[in-house]
C-alpha cells in the first residue's frame, strides 16, 4: 500500500529563497538520489511558498522582507519555504530509503547546513488525496 509523507523545510538564516530553492533542486535532491539509488521515493513533489521581499532593493533575505502571497492568516505564521510530498511503494521502500540516507548521515547533513535551518524539519505521513476538486 502506498505511503505519502509531507515536509515542510525552512532556510537558514542569512540566505535568500532563491538560493534556497536552487541548492535544493540543484545540490541537494541530485545528492540524495545519488545515495538513495533504487530507494528514492517513487514521486518527490515540491512545492515552494511564493515570497517577494517587500523591499526589492534591501539585503536583508530574512522573512521580515521576504513575506509570502498570504490571504488567510497572517504572513509571519509562514516560516517554512518548501511544502515536500514523497511518496514509497511501501513501509518496506521507505526503510530502505531511510537506510540509505542513514548510512550517509553526516554527508548529508553537511551539505543541508549549506541551505536549510536543520532545526526546522518536519515530516509526517498523510492520506489522501480525496475529492476531485472544490
């Protein structure tokens, strides 16, 4: 039966989502299926809040300048950059991912303090999708 995990990732301080974004999809998700080989998610969707900097000439790359489309709530409630959503054959084919990537733990941790805040990961399995639409 098929399982579906959702992540939310957030960057770290100091760097921009453009660079977020480009050294994930550019560094990061190549290094994890180069470790991963066979066991990598059957489909690994992302998706990115939408964020513009309220002030386009500023430096600061912080989420006090880069606020996201909201239109409920309330920008600051947003920490987080990429909405993840993976999905494995089975509990079988995410132990094995999650093998993999154990027995390379510190290159990959290496390279996520590059881009992300490591203390902001969270991952959870879901279901669904139900519904066709609205």
């Amino acid at each position: 039966m098929p399982l579906t995990l959702i992540v939310f990732l957030q960057r770290k301080s100091g760097t921009t989502p453009e660079f977020f974004k480009d050294y994930y999809e550019n560094q990061h998700i190549p290094l994890a299926k180069e470790i991963a080989r066979s066991s990598f998610p059957t489909h690994h969707r992302r998706h990115y809040l939408v964020r513009h900097p309220r002030n386009p000439t500023s430096t600061d790359p912080s989420n006090a300048n880069y606020v996201p489309n909201v239109f409920a709530g309330e920008a600051e409630d947003f920490t987080w950059d990429v909405y993840v959503e993976m999905i494995f054959e089975d509990m079988q084919h995410l132990q094995a991912f999650r093998a993999a990537l154990d027995a390379q733990r510190q290159r990959l941790a290496d390279d996520e303090k590059n881009f992300m805040d490591r203390s902001k990961v969270y991952l959870a399995e879901i279901e669904g999708p139900f519904g066709t639409g609205l």
